[in-house]
C-alpha cells in the first residue's frame, strides 16, 4: 500500500515565482463631460469675438469723438472705416488671447500650431490661386443660373478708396483686419466649437453661413462666395491646426481683389 508518510517532498516553486504579482488593470479615464455652463462660457466667448459687439462700440466710440461714419455725399466714410476696422482688429485678437490664457491654453499653441511656420506659408500662398478658381467658378454658375442673385451692382467698400492715399491705406487694412484678425477670429471660434459645441466640422458650416452673411450689403453671390471661402479656410485651419496657412491664403486674396480694383480704375500711388 502507498504510505503518504513516506511520498516525495513536492517540487519547490521556481525561483521568483512568488515575487511576480497580478495587477489589476487601471480603469479606462472616462472622457471629461462638458458641462452645460462650459457652454454658454463658449458661446459668449464666441459672441463677443464676432466681431459684432466691438465694432458696435467702435462706432459708438468714434462718433462720439466726432468723427462721421458718413460723407457728405452718403459714401462710407474712409477715415472711419480705417480707423474702426484696425481698432477693432485689436480688440478681437485681445480678446482671444485673453480668453486662451484664462482656460490655461497656450495661443500660440491654439493659433499657430506645431508645424514649421514656413511650410505653412508656402502652403498659404498656394491656395491664393485656389480660392480665386473656386470663387470665379462660384459666380460664373451663379450668373448663369441664377442672375438675380448679382443684386449688388456697385461694392459699397470700393467708395473706400477714392485716390491712391486711400488705396495704400485700405491695402494694409484688408491685409490686417482681413486676412489677420479675421483668421484668428476664425480659428479660435473652431477651437471652441472643437472642445465644447458639437465638433469643429459644426463650427466650420455654422459660421461660414454666417461669414457669408455678414457680407451680404455686397450682395447676395457675394455673400455666397464668401461663405464659401470661410469654409475652405476654416477646413484648413481644422487640417492644419493652424491659421498660418489660411492668414496668407485670406489676406494674399484680399490684396489681389484691391490691386485689381485699383488697376481696373486707374487708381495709382
């Protein structure tokens, strides 16, 4: 009979097998939840960088100094508009910054991304081409279909340039207020939207309508081909993560639409 008294000692355990311990996997960090007051803090951040708001109290401002918003003969008036359009480009691009750095993000980081400023340059001035292909091809159908959109025949904003004075100074502010502040604007409203409204693709459509809106005392194919142009620099910012690209891309075909007015009426330094 077997005597368990007498049975082999068991195998000793191999060497380090009691100095390995099972750990239990960390739970999966459960995606942070955007409040409903984080946002209505993004909408109104979103409101009071439109644009709307300071000019608004630009116009209040100058015209309380005196200054006309007018001419006599009914034009805009140059000095204002110049004058309003690069304060208000300042207060915007303020603005942003201040409100980045009061949620803890780095504007450079937001604006101007990670990627060589260079390269994006380059990239900018390559879409210069592109956008005026797409605008042209834009109002060409538009005039052929539907030609009652053309419902503006004169630009309000060409009475801004009367002489070649004005044509230097409207150059620079098209260039600034356009091209500049208005990509900036552009990119921080896509951010918000990015982290707290529904998604960056929402932001590009919500505010390209209302980009192409705002441009509408152009005319209706105007407003259409703007709308347009803010969603193909609005995608690029989105694509890139930065508003390099688009901020040449904008203020480049702002000036080469003033060089062509200018050439086509003889206006000269």
């Amino acid at each position: 009979m077997f005597d368990p008294s007498i049975a082999p000692p068991a195998e000793p355990p191999p060497a380090g097998a009691h100095d390995v311990q099972e750990v239990a996997p960390e739970p999966l960090e459960a995606p942070k939840r955007t409040l409903p007051i984080e946002r209505v803090g993004a909408l109104i951040e979103i409101l009071l960088c439109s644009g709307f708001p300071s000019q608004l109290l630009l116009i209040g401002v100058l015209s309380g100094l005196g200054m006309p918003l007018r001419t006599p003969e009914g034009h805009l008036s140059p000095p204002f508009m110049f004058t309003m359009s690069m304060a208000d480009a300042v207060l915007v691009i303020g603005l942003v910054v201040f409100f980045l750095r009061a949620h803890g993000e780095h504007p450079g980081g937001v604006l101007l991304g990670h990627r060589p400023v260079w390269r994006e340059t380059f990239l900018g001035i390559a879409l210069i081409p592109i956008v005026f292909a797409v605008v042209i091809g834009l109002l060409t159908v538009v005039l052929t279909v539907a030609p009652h959109l053309h419902n503006v025949q004169r630009n309000p904003l060409e009475d801004l340039m009367q002489n070649g004075r004005d044509a230097v100074i409207f150059s620079v502010v098209v260039m600034v207020a356009g091209g500049v502040r208005e990509e900036i604007q552009r990119g921080f409203i896509l951010h918000r939207f990015d982290r707290y409204l529904g998604g960056g693709a929402v932001g590009v459509v919500i505010y390209s309508v209302l980009f192409g809106l705002g441009h509408l005392e152009q005319g209706i194919d105007a407003g259409l081909a703007t709308g347009l142009l803010g969603a193909i620099w609005g995608t690029a910012y989105l694509l890139r993560r930065s508003v390099v690209a688009p901020m040449v891309s904008h203020a480049g075909f702002n000036l080469a639409q003033l060089l062509k007015y200018a050439a086509a009426t003889g206006i000269s330094a």
